[in-house]
C-alpha cells in the first residue's frame, strides 16, 4: 500500500487506495479497473503461451517482465485469489516470481512468490 506520509502528496493517491477498497469494478482515476486489469492481463497470458508453446521446438522456460499490479494480477490467478487477497499483496521492487503453466489457458501453479519482508 502507499504509506501515509505520501498520501495527499501526490493527485489521485486517495482513487487508488477507494478501487482497492471496493469490489474491483470501480475505476481508479478514470481509468481501468482492477478487475478489467486482471481479465486483460489473463488473456494476454493466454497469447503470450500459445505464441510459444506452438514453437518447434517449444520453449521450456520463459521470461515475462511487467510491473507490480500486472504482477499480482498473474499471481492472483495462479492461487485463484479473491479481490480483496490480491490487491492486498505486498510486492518488493525488482521481486521475482515463478509460475508453472502447462497450456494457454492453464491459470498457472504458483512455485514462488516474492513478497515485501515487512
């Protein structure tokens, strides 16, 4: 979450932390919500794996680099979250997870997470 000293300093801190608190179909600063964040980070998933899987020979690793809230979307999907346990996560800057997929469209199983120490 944002820390308090932050709060207020910056436009749009108090959007973000009401779409948190909500069921995730309020939109934060007018934009996406946080569940049409997780809908579109899934199927673009879903590409992303079926992109490689059809590769002769198909790769057995590979990288995907994003940001925190794409971050936790994927998570969320791999533990099968609810709402409110996702946007709650605690991520650390330059954290690395591990997830499992077997399919395109295969949710994932979760190997690692990275999480805040604190």
């Amino acid at each position: 979450g944002i820390n308090a000293e932050y709060m207020g300093k910056f436009p749009g801190d108090g959007a973000l932390i009401t779409a948190q608190a909500t069921d995730g179909d309020v939109p934060a600063r007018g934009g996406e919500t946080l569940n049409g964040l997780r809908a579109r980070v899934a199927e673009a998933r879903r590409a992303i794996l079926a992109e490689w899987m059809a590769l002769e020979p198909a790769p057995k690793i590979g990288v995907i680099v994003c940001h925190n809230w794409v971050i936790r979307a994927q998570l969320a999907d791999a533990t099968q979250a609810p709402y409110q346990e996702w946007v709650a996560r605690s991520m650390p800057y330059a954290g690395i997870s591990a997830v499992e997929y077997n399919a395109p469209e295969d949710p994932g199983t979760l190997l690692y997470a990275a999480e805040r120490p604190y």
